[in-house]
C-alpha cells in the first residue's frame, strides 16, 4: 500500500520506515531542532515534520508508543493512542507523557513512535428493543475470569 507523504521539515533526515522485515511498525521520530527535557508527569506535543494523506476510507493509522521506551524509561503517548483518519493531511504530532519519576530526555531525530496502518470498517447501527440472548449476555468486567 502506497500513502502520500509531505516532508514539512529541512531537519528530517529519513521517511518512517519498519525497523525490521515483521515490524508491523513504522518508527516515527522526534523532528525537533534542539533536546526537549520532558520532566515526570508531564506531557509534551513533538513534531514529526511529515504530513500523510492515507486517502482510503477503509485504512485508518494509529500512532502507538514503542514498547522499549515506555517499559525502560516511562515515554508513553499522553493521549494512549493516536487516530489518524483517512481523509486528515495534517502534520503528525505525538503527544509525549512522562509517565516515570525522572526526566526524559528526547534527543532531535530520536525515534519515539510508531505508525501502523489498519483496515476500518464503517458502521451504521440499526435500533433494536432487545439482542438475542447468546451466553455472555451483559456479563462484564472480569466475568471471564484471568485464568
């Protein structure tokens, strides 16, 4: 699949790419001039300096945090996870939270999400008095239980 892409930074170096062949990932980086300090409990927008137009309504990209950073130092996304619809062109902007107890620093360039392209499915719904009794029902939370 092709997306269209708008580079909107002299200080990009590179395009997001998959860091390996089963990387369902694309890394996205900090397009920053200088080093943000990120101190605990604090959110910050970062830059991408790229724009993408995903153009088919059944594809939808979500920005997720990169695993290695969240676990070892508590870099998360201030909002859990980004949605970018198919028809947005704007500059992809990742909320960056200090989940930890110390400072962060995020170094220009430095990779610190990640972009995966998914299918959407539109919906519609339909009103119903009742649903069809199945096994569930409105059984929730926890009633599968953990083992």
């Amino acid at each position: 699949m092709q997306i269209k892409v708008k580079i909107l930074s002299d200080l990009l170096k590179n395009l997001p790419s998959h860091g390996s062949a089963g990387s369902a990932g694309l890394d996205l980086s900090a397009c920053i001039p200088r080093k943000i300090q990120l101190n605990p409990n604090t959110v910050e927008l970062v830059p991408t300096g790229i724009a993408i137009f995903i153009e088919d309504k059944n594809f939808a990209g979500l920005i997720l945090p990169r695993s290695g950073l969240g676990h070892k130092k508590g870099l998360v996304l201030g909002n859990l996870v980004g949605l970018i619809d198919s028809d947005y062109q704007g500059e992809l902007m990742i909320s960056c939270w200090n989940r930890g107890t110390e400072k962060i620093g995020i170094e220009p360039l430095t990779r610190i999400a990640q972009l995966v392209i998914v299918p959407v499915k539109q919906v519609s719904f339909t009103v119903v008095e009742e649903f069809e009794n199945n096994q569930r029902g409105t059984s929730g939370f926890g009633s599968t239980g953990v083992s």
